[in-house]
C-alpha cells in the first residue's frame, strides 16, 4: 500500500458510514522524558522511543479534507512541528453529526489517550502521510 493509500481509506470509509462522522485528528512529537533512562536516551537520540506529547487537535468532517497533504500543510500553518498525527472518527446520531460538546469531550479524551501511551485504538500517520504501526 502507498504512503497515502491508507489516509484515503479513512477519508472513504468515514464519508460512507450511514450517520454524519467527524474525523478527531492528535497532532504529537516524541519527546525524551525527564527521568529517562540512559538506555531510552540512546534509543531516543537513534531515531526511536520517547514518550508522546500530544501539540495540537482538530476535528474535521471527512468531506473538508482532499487528502493528507492538505491536512499537514494546514497542521503546518497552525502549530508547531509534528512527527505523528493519530486519527480517529466520531460518530453522530440520528442523521446529524456530533455536537460540539460531544466533539471536544472525544478530543480531549483522545488527547490523555495519546500522553498516556494509549494509542492502540487510533490510526498514525508520520508527517508524509505513511501509515504508522506503533505499539
């Protein structure tokens, strides 16, 4: 699968879906813990391991968005810079899309989720667009 094939899935996947969705975007970096380990030093500073610490989040209706390019340039303007975006998708109910209180409660549980470590439920995507498999 290309480097953006799997962004493209979610984009058609979350516009077929039969209620309205939002999709939940955690823009994040990799950052070296205070307390890290002499280890998770070396790990960190060869390009792998730290902790995340989530930046930025936004949410989206799948049909705003053209594709991954367009979303990383938009995250670019808005924020600092980023390493990996984790993705979810927010349902709404009875042909209406989520609430913004609905919305802001799923961002922010998503955003503790991704400092906790808690990233198995979303999708990852580095700053070109390629599918992350982390965990």
């Amino acid at each position: 699968m290309n480097s953006n094939q799997h962004f493209r899935q979610l984009l058609v996947a979350a516009a077929a879906q039969s209620e309205p969705q939002r999709l939940l975007f955690v823009f994040a970096v990799a950052e070296l813990p205070d307390n890290a380990t002499p280890e998770q030093r070396e790990r960190y500073l060869s390009g792998g391991g730290g902790a995340l610490a989530p930046l930025m989040c936004v949410d989206k209706a799948p049909q705003d968005i053209t594709d991954f390019l367009a979303l990383a340039s938009e995250a670019k303007r808005a924020g600092p810079p980023w390493s990996v975006v984790f993705a979810a998708s927010l349902s709404g109910q009875a042909g209406r899309p989520p609430d913004k209180a609905r919305i802001d409660l799923a961002l922010e549980t998503m955003v503790e989720a991704v400092r906790d470590g808690r990233i198995s439920g979303f999708a990852a995507y580095g700053p070109l667009g390629e599918f992350l498999e982390i965990g």
